[in-house]
C-alpha cells in the first residue's frame, strides 16, 4: 500500500539538484522577461571563423567590473548573458552589437547553469592582402596603452621603442599572418603604420589543450613603423597593398562570327607587370549562345551576344571580359595585328614581330611589305624575315622622334611606332 502511494507521487518529487536547476532556469526567464537590459539587435557569428551572423532573439548585456578595482569598465566591455535555448557561448566568438564587433575573451559555462561570455569591443581592424591580393579585413582589439614608450635618441635618429598588443579571432585568415608583416591603422588623412615583432605572434593559446583548431584568440605585439607611399594604399588603410600586383588579359577583343565558329582564348596574368603562370575559370553569361571550355576554347551555338569572363582561380576581382558576338550574316571586318605590343627597344638590342591580317578575327594568310621612316638609316636596322615578321635593332639611340615601321598588304595598311632609346 505504501509503494503504491510513493509511485504516485514519482512525477512531482524532485531531487535537490533538479529542484535547484528548475529554479534558477525558472528565474532565469524572469530576468529576460522584466529585465530592462534585455536587448534583441545582437547577432552571433552561426560558424566560427565565417564572418556569418545570425540575429538572437534576446540576450542580457551587463556592465563589467574590474575584480581588482571594482571600476566599471565601461562600454567597451560587455557581458553577455544568454537564455537556455542559445548554444554555449565560447572564447572568440564573435558578435555584431551597437555599430561594432565584439569579440568573447572570458566565458564561465563549466560550472554554471547560465550561458555567458564577457565580450569586449573590437575597436578597429586588421587590413591586408593576401599573395593573390585578395583583400582581408578582420576585426580586432588594440589596448589603449603603449607599452614601453620611449623615444631613444641618438645623433643620428630618433626611433619609437613602444609596442601595443592587438588581439584578434584565430581563425584560418590570422593563422597566416607572419612576422614583420605591417599594418595601417588611424583616420584616412592620417594613417599610422605598425609591424609584428619577431617574436610578437601569440597563436598557441587553445581553448581545448590537445586542439589547435579551437575556436581561440590570437594576439599579436607591434611596434611603430613607416608609411611607404609607393606600397602602401593609404586611402583604404592596407599596408603593402601595391606588393602584389595581379592584371589578367585576354589576347583577343569583341568577336563577331556565325554560329559553328570555334577558337581558344589565351589569357594572360601579369604579377607586377610581368607574366606568370596562373590557374584562371572561364565563364559565360549564355551557354546557350556561346559555350565556353575550361582550357578557353569558345563555341558559337546561336545568334545572340555573350560575354566570355576569365578570372584568376585564387582571386575572382581579377579578371577580363570579351563580348562574342554571334550573327546569322558576316560584314567584312578587317584587321591588322602586330606582336608583341613593345613600342621601345633599347640600344643594341633587337625586337622580333608578327603580323597578320584577321577578317572577323580569323587569320589570313595575307603577306606583307615592311617600310621604315623617321629615323636616319645608321641608327637602326629593319630586317625582314618574311612576309609576316619583321625584326628591328637599334643600333644607336634616337630621341628626336620616333621610327615608324609601316606595314601593308594591298589595300590594308598599318604603321607601328617604335622608341630607339638609350641603354639606361
């Protein structure tokens, strides 16, 4: 009988522990529902390391303290306090709150039945560019307060000993900042440049002790550095932004031919000015009027106009564009080409073309007669290989004017301006 009105009584007994639990999730809510600090325009980073934000639907901000002082720290320190539907909360993670980034740098989950994360303002941003010159920008913390400070002077110059600590999420992008790499930080009219000590990287500091991908913050030690004005977009505050120059060019304008018509583009990337060997995606706005391969080769399908893209594979803001044209009746559109497109040569040296005569960018087989004019015969030298090349040397500088290399196959001509200049 006794049994019997004890399992009764199973579904309302409840231990300390759960009684204690129910309570405070009880009061918990509570504090969300009559709490005038209870704000609904906080976003979380949904993955780490994304930059990816989801809205929640309400979140308790409360001021932070110093435990030392018992100062408020102020608003540029937050603590977070979530209810029991969000997912833990970690050190690094990042939040979108009041026109800034914050960023997690203390948590107390472990032995808490409440969620929440002491948050800090992330109060500038880290800007640079990538080896395929990929812009990154990441937000990040500096202190208020330079440590060290001291100018040392000798007779010769005047150096800043002072250093400052910068703090940011350690995610894929950080990870692959190096030593000695600078940044700009500071009003656009006036910029300050910073550098990474040698030994000023601290990536190491896991939130999980054997995994070194965990969500963590990394921070880093800079000292003062110089603005270079030949390297450095000082507009945009990203430091040896003109390092890593990249251009695309594809060897061929516009087009305009019937639909069967076929040819492979070749696209050209240039790293500082010079060409490099470099993975590139080919795309066409209408497959339907002219596909396109992965090597470049074009296809006429149909009458209609599209517009061929290659852009760098590492970076898709470089890139060129060609419209094909595809008409149900062909116009006559001549065209003379010469390559390579060099309009100097420098003393003692010689510079090797081609020409050709292209109707609707197809090459003919049309031969040429080359003449030269405009510079006195005993500073240069034309010579011609056949009826499509044609090399000229510059035997001695001439800057009065310019040689003109006039190239012509019956009604079609075409004159090439070339500079003799001096071997310096």
């Amino acid at each position: 009988m006794a049994l019997r009105y004890y399992d009764a009584g199973s579904s309302i007994r409840k231990t300390p522990v759960a009684s204690y639990a129910s309570d405070f999730s009880a009061m918990l809510s509570m504090g969300f529902s009559n709490a005038p600090n209870v704000f609904s325009d906080v976003y979380y980073e949904s993955t780490y390391g994304s930059k990816t934000f989801t809205l929640i639907s309400q979140v308790r901000v409360d001021a932070v303290f110093d435990p030392t002082t018992g100062k408020n720290l102020g608003d540029d320190f937050k603590k977070f306090i979530f209810d029991t539907s969000f997912t833990t909360p970690y050190v690094g993670q990042l939040f979108r709150w009041k026109n800034s980034y914050w960023m997690g740098i203390n948590s107390d989950n472990y032995e808490s039945l409440s969620k929440s994360l002491v948050c800090r303002r992330c109060n500038n941003v880290l800007r640079w560019k990538d080896e395929y010159n990929n812009l990154i920008t990441e937000p990040c913390i500096m202190n208020y307060d330079i440590g060290e400070a001291a100018d040392y002077t000798t007779s010769q110059m005047v150096t800043t000993a002072g250093f400052i600590k910068v703090s940011c999420q350690r995610n894929s992008n950080t990870n692959t900042i190096q030593p000695n790499r600078r940044f700009l930080f500071g009003a656009p009219e006036n910029r300050s440049a910073y550098k990474i000590y040698g030994n000023g990287r601290k990536l190491y500091l896991n939130s999980e002790t054997e995994n070194e991908s965990s969500p963590a913050i990394s921070e880093f030690y800079m000292g003062s550095s110089f603005i270079n004005e030949s390297t450095d977009d000082i507009i945009n505050g990203i430091a040896d932004a003109y390092r890593n120059e990249y251009t695309l060019s594809i060897s061929d304008g516009d087009i305009v031919q019937l639909a069967g018509f076929s040819k492979t583009l070749v696209p050209y990337v240039y790293h500082n000015g010079e060409v490099v060997s470099a993975d590139v995606v080919w795309s066409s706005s209408d497959e339907g009027i002219v596909a396109i391969s992965s090597s470049g080769e074009i296809s006429c399908v149909s009458t209609g106009e599209s517009v061929i893209r290659c852009s760098m594979y590492d970076n898709s803001n470089v890139y060129d564009e060609v419209t094909i044209y595809v008409v149900s009746e062909l116009v006559d559109d001549y065209e003379i080409t010469i390559s390579p497109d060099v309009h100097s040569i420098y003393e003692g040296e010689s510079q090797e073309y081609t020409c050709y005569l292209k109707n609707n960018d197809v090459i003919l087989a049309d031969t040429f007669v080359f003449t030269a004019t405009g510079v006195p015969a005993d500073y240069y030298r034309l010579r011609i290989t056949d009826g499509n090349t044609f090399s000229v040397e510059n035997i001695e500088k001439y800057l009065i004017a310019n040689l003109a290399v006039t190239c012509t196959s019956g009604e079609h001509t075409k004159t090439f301006s070339i500079s003799l200049r001096g071997d310096f």
